[in-house]
C-alpha cells in the first residue's frame, strides 16, 4: 500500500516540475529580436518548437533542457518554466480561441544577395540576423547564375536594384568613388557571364530568383529589391535603361513592352526612365523623388488580423506584440494598392490609403514577402547613414516583421494551408 502511494506521489510531482520553456513574445518579454535568435538556435540542436500563434505575442514552447535555459540567460531572453498542467491550458486556451500552434521541425539554411564589396548603406536584415545571431551566407550573382540557389531555403535580397539602373543614383552620386567601382564592378561580371550589359546580367539573375521561388523557394525582400524585381521580369528582353547607365537609349514604346504576366507581385506601372528622377516607377508611393515627409511620430501602419487556424501562413507573418507598427522610408517605402495583383495578400498598410506595408504571395511551389521601406528603426535612413544600433531597439515591432520571415520556412508543410 505504501509502495502504491509513493509510486503515485512520484506521478503526481514529476508532472509539476518544469518540464517545458515558454519564451513570451508579448510585452513581458525583455529582448524580442534575440529571442528569434533563440529559436533558430534551438532547431539547428535538432529539437522541434511549437510557434504559438497570437498567444502572448506569438510564443515559443520548447522541450525544457538546462541547456536551453542557460542559452537564455546568456543572451539576455526571458523565459517562463512550465509543467505539464500549464502546458494544457494553453493548449485549452488556444483551441478556444483565435489562435493556433505550428511546428517548427529544421532550422531553415539561409543566405543574402549582397555584393563583396562595400556599400555606403546597410541592410536592416542582416543587422537583424547578426544580432539575433542567426548565421548566413552571403552569395551574389555568380552564385545565382552558377545554380547556388537550390542549396538555400531562404533568400533575402539586399538593397539591389535589378534593371540595371545602379539604384538611380546617377544625379546624386555619380562621382563618388563607390559609385564608379560599383559600376565597373558590375559590368566586369556582365562580361564574365556573357551579357553586353549590365541590365542583361541583373534581368537574367532576376529570373533565377523567381526560378527559385517557384521551385519550392522562401524569398524575403525588402525596399527597392522588392519593385525593381518585379520591373526586370516584366522588362525581359526591353531595353529600358537611358544612356548613362547602358551607353545607349532605352528602346522606342518600353512602356508597352512590359510583360505583367511574368512578376511576382505588380502590375499595371508605369516606369519613370529619366536618369535624373530617383525613382523606378508609381508603384512606390509616396514616390522617392516627390516625397512626402510625415512626422515619424505619427506615421504608422496596421497589421491586419487573420484567422490563425485557417490562414496560419499569414498568421505567422504577422506575430507581434503589438498590431500598430511605426513607419519608415526607403527607395520603396510603401506600395501603391491598385499596382498589386488581386492574389497577392495585404498584411500591413496605412488604413483608409491605398499605400500598403507588407505583402505576401505565393509562386510555383514557393512564397515570397515583400516589406517596403529600408529601416524599420531609422526614419529617414538616408546613404552614408551609421547602422541601426539594435541593442537601442531590441523590442522592436518592425524588425519582428522580418524575424518572422526567418522562422517560417521552418514551418511543418503539412500544418500550411496556403
């Protein structure tokens, strides 16, 4: 009898120790952008987490190991410690409600299209992920034309403009030593590659990109990668470059030449081809060389709400703790509304415009998320700019957007219903 008691007595308190680690992802927590960190780590260990969708700011439950918690501390991310009880509530609390958990099986192989060389801005993701200590390759387009690509599970495309155009700088920094070595650069690995011009050789690696996504990819792009890719698939075999930037001018009726069928996101634009205007088309809004400066204080947009059990994609993309998220500018700040194709999804924008945030969509057997604007910490970022200190901003909203983007190819398929 006593045997049976001590027996049941074990039972009974072995299921209230901590048997699980719940990273909260609400305002409770002391450091967001580490915790991802957290995460990534934790599934290159080979231990699956359980992504809770809109409980607590989109949480993560883990397995509990010493381990895990000693990582915690050490990066400065709070952490709860649960026993099986508290772990079937919030399951209870979950089924009961608009929220949902997915499992996160494999941390995803990551990489970032940048140049070797130098350039006089810096890239929000990357400033996220070597914060958040998330490791990554850097690749260019030798590697994508070379057939790297199908080695990676996620892309991001840096700060890169895909016609050809050198960014449109051409007004403002034409002189500037970076400028004339970027141009060089660029036209020695055109030739290398076999293409006359420099807008050949980006229109070709443009095509590779889409190639990947459509394969199976997850591409994340950000500011003007986002419509300056979109305008080189469109612009395949058009000319649309003006002198300075390809030696001749762009060929006679380009507008008309333009092929929406083949882009990812956009339609119906129209392109600005002067080399003295900052700016590729009307899809950006307000459009870079007209700008409409708002009051960073008062300049926000909305996350929109979506059903976590039923559109658990989106849902993920969205996590955060707040569903009101602070602006910022960039080449390509927002997106103008009626220049997105009706099967693209709107997840951010500013409510009652038609200027939108934050888009998602998908290709072929893969999905890409575009997010305009340059630095979600930094207003007005503007070339030459100091890098975003992100131990000043460790709680931020806006870089959650692009953290979120990191975890999901890490999503169990089968639980994904896009």
């Amino acid at each position: 009898m006593i045997k049976k008691i001590l027996i049941v007595l074990l039972f009974v308190c072995g299921n209230t120790f901590a048997q699980y680690v719940l990273i909260p992802m609400d305002l409770t927590q002391k450091d967001h952008l580490k915790a991802y960190g957290i995460a990534y780590w934790t599934l290159t260990h080979d231990i699956n987490i359980e992504w809770l969708l809109n409980y607590r700011g989109g949480s993560f439950l883990i397995q509990s190991a010493t381990y895990i918690q000693q990582e915690c501390q050490l990066r400065g991310v709070g952490f709860e410690e649960l026993n099986s009880v508290d772990v079937n509530n919030i399951y209870a609390t979950i089924e009961e409600n608009n929220m949902e958990k997915i499992l996160l099986e494999k941390a995803p192989k990551m990489a970032v299209y940048t140049p070797s060389n130098s350039q006089p801005w810096d890239d929000a993701v990357t400033l996220a992920l070597t914060y958040a200590e998330i490791e990554y390759d850097k690749i260019f387009d030798d590697e994508v034309l070379g057939g790297f690509l199908e080695k990676y599970d996620w892309l991001h495309l840096h700060h890169e403009d895909f016609t050809g155009q050198y960014g449109k700088f051409w007004v403002s920094f034409r002189n500037e030593p970076w400028y004339i070595h970027q141009q060089i650069e660029y036209e020695k690995i055109a030739k290398k590659h076999g293409f006359a011009k420099v807008s050949q050789l980006k229109g070709a690696v443009s095509r590779e990109i889409k190639k990947y996504v459509t394969s199976g990819g997850f591409l994340f792009a950000m500011c003007s990668a986002t419509d300056a890719l979109d305008i080189a698939l469109s612009a395949e075999n058009v000319d649309i470059c003006e002198t300075p930037f390809d030696y001749d001018p762009p060929e006679r009726n380009f507008q008309e030449k333009l092929d929406y069928s083949k882009t990812l996101v956009f339609k119906d634009y129209k392109l600005y081809p002067d080399h003295g205007i900052y700016e590729f088309s009307n899809i950006d809004t307000p459009p870079s060389h007209m700008p409409r400066l708002r009051d960073a204080e008062t300049d926000y947009f909305t996350l929109f709400d979506f059903s976590a059990k039923y559109d658990p994609v989106p849902t993920m993309l969205v996590q955060n703790h707040v569903n009101v998220v602070k602006g910022f500018m960039g080449q390509t700040t927002m997106f103008r509304e009626e220049n997105i194709k009706n099967s693209i999804v709107i997840m951010g924008k500013i409510e009652n415009t038609n200027e939108v945030k934050y888009i998602h969509g998908n290709a072929g057997k893969g999905t890409f998320t575009f997010y305009g604007g340059h630095d979600p910490e930094d207003y007005t970022h503007k070339v030459g700019d100091p890098p975003t200190d992100l131990k000043l901003h460790k709680n931020s909203p806006g870089y959650r957007l692009i953290l979120n983007n990191i975890l999901f190819p890490a999503a169990k398929k089968k639980k994904l219903k896009t």
